[in-house]
C-alpha cells in the first residue's frame, strides 16, 4: 500500500487545494487528516466558495491554530457559485509542482500527501483507490469500510468516464498539467472531475497507480459536487465536453457512442431508483439500439453494460 513511502522533507512539492460550501459542521473532519499528514513542508490551500454558514470563521479558526513556518495555510474566498471555480481560485495560489484536490467532508490518512512528494520526475498523473463511505454505513467515526472506487487502469480514458475513474479524491498531478489543459472548467457543474480529467489524460501518458489508499469519501446529498442521481441532465454538459475531447482519440463516432452510453446507463440508474424521466431523456438525446440496450441493462439491476459492449467491439 502507498502509505508504506517515507517521508520527504524537501521543500514545498505538494499543495492541497479544498474548496468549501457550507460545511461548518463538518469541514474539520478533512482539516483534521490534513493536519495529521507527515509531509513537511505542506501547502494547504481553502477556499470558502460564497458558504452563508459559519464555514469561513472554522477555516479561518482552524488556519490559525494550525499553521507553521513548515505548514502554510491560505484562505480564500471565491465568490462565483460552483466547485470548479473553488478549485480554479485554490490552483491560481499554488506555487508547488504537483497539487491534489480534495473535498470538504472526506479525509485522507496520514502518508497521503507524502506519497506524491516522493513521486519521480517521470510521472504526471498519480491516482489511488478510496473507499467510499456511505451514509448508513458511516458511523459517528465513519469507521464502517463501504465499497472500493478505483482509479484508471489499462485504459484510462475509458475507466475515467465509465467507472469515475479520475474523481477528484483519487488523484494528484502535476500542477503544470493542469494548468496547461485549461484548468477546471467552471461552466460543468456536474462531473467537472471526470472532464478535466479527460482532459489531462489525453494529453498525457505518465500515469502511475499507487494501490488502495485509506482516503474515505464520504457520500452525502449535500456536498459541493452531490451527485446527478435522480437527475441525469445534469451531466450533459459533461458528457458533450469529454466527446469533444475523446474524439481525436478514439474516434469522432465511438467518442459519441461511449458518452451516449453513459447517459444510458446514468438513465437507468435514476430510473431505477424511481424517477421515471430517465429514459425520456435518454431517448431526447440519441435513437442508438446500443445505448437503449445499456438503459434497460442498468435498470433492470444489471452491472457492466459499457464493459460488454466494449468486449464485443460494439462500442
């Protein structure tokens, strides 16, 4: 496991980048881990995305108590709605070469930052697998192991779009990639993680996959970037975004046919769960017999329908 890499003491590598809404009552949970990592020097940068709660007097709090000539703390404020632009805000203060992306309501154990300070110059992207822990399973310490969300595999592009593979708590790079592919675009409300990360992912093949980590993402209905479950037209914008995106890679037709696919089966999810519009949104947005296969695949309680398909090259 990668928390078994030592500690690194050189100066100033890593950056951690939060942004905050309205998570008063729970922020220090993800302050606390980040307190507790090993790695010195550390940049931690939180940013209080416009929160009407008393988020902004916590992290401000917590920034005084906490820092240190080895651990710098900046706090800032982003007045624009929106993780992405949180995010943006928090990049434009990082100095370090590599930053990581982290919620306000998930924590990370105490190796996680110096796993990527100890990461070599031929690297670009490192990502890990988390453990999400869901709302009935996360005790009063959210001790409760739920299930395990991996990073990128063998092909990357398409685990980041089918399985989320570049969510953001599963990965760090390079602060100059980043950068260089446009940043987080603050149009996507919905997977801006998975399009950014697609993103970075084409324009680089410098990948390295640490294992499972002990990073707990928490699942609530009220985080930043809370899900579109129930409400699959929240990832169109995504989805258009990462066509656009795969289509110099794997082709302008199969880049439409992965995307439509993944709504399919986002539609089946929702429906599945009970709202019943999902197909009428799939069928407003393609006629494809495959992506209709993969809607009624999903909601029947099937799993694995874009791995099928791709298995039997019709996708």
């Amino acid at each position: 496991m990668y928390m078994d890499c030592p500690n690194v003491s050189t100066a100033a590598r890593v950056a951690i980048v939060v942004p905050v809404f309205n998570r008063a009552e729970v922020v220090s949970r993800t302050l606390d881990s980040i307190a507790h990592q090993t790695l010195r020097p550390l940049h931690v940068v939180l940013v209080d995305n416009a929160s009407v709660d008393d988020t902004g007097r916590v992290l401000r709090r917590w920034a005084e108590e906490v820092s240190a000539p080895d651990f710098r703390v900046d706090v800032l404020d982003c007045p624009r709605p929106g993780a992405a632009a949180a995010r943006n805000v928090g990049l434009a203060a990082v100095t370090e070469p590599w930053v990581m992306f982290f919620d306000s309501d998930d924590s990370m154990p105490p190796g996680h930052a110096a796993a990527v300070a100890a990461l070599p110059d031929d690297v670009d992207i490192a990502g890990w697998n988390v453990r999400e822990v869901g709302p009935t399973l996360a005790g009063s310490d959210g001790a409760t192991d739920g299930r395990i969300l991996t990073f990128v595999g063998h092909n990357p592009q398409a685990d980041n779009l089918f399985y989320g593979g570049m969510a953001t708590q599963r990965w760090a790079a390079r602060t100059e990639l980043i950068r260089r592919v446009g940043a987080w675009n603050e149009d996507i409300r919905y997977w801006d993680d998975i399009e950014l990360g697609a993103r970075m992912l084409a324009q680089t093949a410098r990948i390295r996959h640490l294992g499972d980590s002990e990073v707990k993402v928490y699942v609530s209905g009220d985080s930043i970037t809370s899900g579109a479950a129930g409400s699959p037209s929240k990832a169109l914008p995504a989805l258009d975004a990462i066509a656009k995106t795969l289509a110099p890679i794997v082709g302008g037709s199969r880049a439409r046919q992965w995307c439509r696919v993944k709504l399919a089966i986002e539609c089946g999810l929702a429906d599945r769960g009970g709202l019943r519009d999902g197909l009428t949104l799939l069928q407003s947005q393609t006629s494809s017999l495959k992506a209709l296969a993969a809607y009624y695949y999903t909601r029947a309680g099937h799993r694995g329908a874009s791995r099928i398909l791709r298995a039997l090259g019709l996708i």
